[in-house]
C-alpha cells in the first residue's frame, strides 16, 4: 500500500477555478439558438419559426432568450425547457465552453 499524495500543482488550480453553476453564470446558454425538437410544453409565446420552417426559442433582438427572466438570469419556463437546454448539462464541456467565451466578453 503506497501513501501517494495529490500533486500541490493540481490541488492549487482546482482551488482557483470558480465553481461552476448557473447561479454564477451570465447565463451563456440562453444565447444559443435552441431548436424544439421534441414536445416539453414550452408556451406558444416563447416559439418562433426560422427560415426553414422549424421552431426555435424565441430570442429576443438583443440575442437573448426570451424565457430567460431578465431579473435572475434564470429560465421562466425551467420545468417545460426544450430537450436541448435540458441536455446541455451545467459544468458539460459544452458549457464550459460557452461561459470561457462569455468571460471574455465580461472581464
């Protein structure tokens, strides 16, 4: 039995990562296009078509989702998302993807 210890390199970059959440994001998901493929219930007034016909999340002209609540930067309608945004799983590579780009739109 070997009494290995964790390298003090690895332990100090984990240490200064930011925990990742929604509650400590800028929301970076609800600016993605968000394709409704499957019925979750997401009310008519958050669905608009693109021009290919298929429905999409309604974004509003600033980009941004328009069930995301303005005030929380949380997502109105969390119970009825789309598959997408249920599938897009907090701390994925995906999303840590987007929050890297967005962090640079907010330093």
């Amino acid at each position: 039995m070997t009494d290995a210890k964790p390298d003090a390199n690895i332990l100090i970059a984990h240490a200064q990562q930011p925990e990742i959440a929604c509650s400590n994001c800028a929301a970076c998901c609800c600016q993605l296009e968000v394709m409704l493929l499957t019925e979750t219930g997401v009310p008519e007034r958050y669905i608009a078509t693109d021009e290919w016909g298929g429905e999409v999340m309604l974004r509003l002209d600033d980009g941004w989702c328009a069930a995301l609540d303005r005030d929380s930067m949380r997502c109105s309608i969390y119970e009825r998302r789309p598959l997408i945004c249920r599938e897009f799983e907090m701390g994925s590579p995906e999303c840590q993807d987007e929050r890297r780009g967005m962090s640079s739109i907010y330093r």
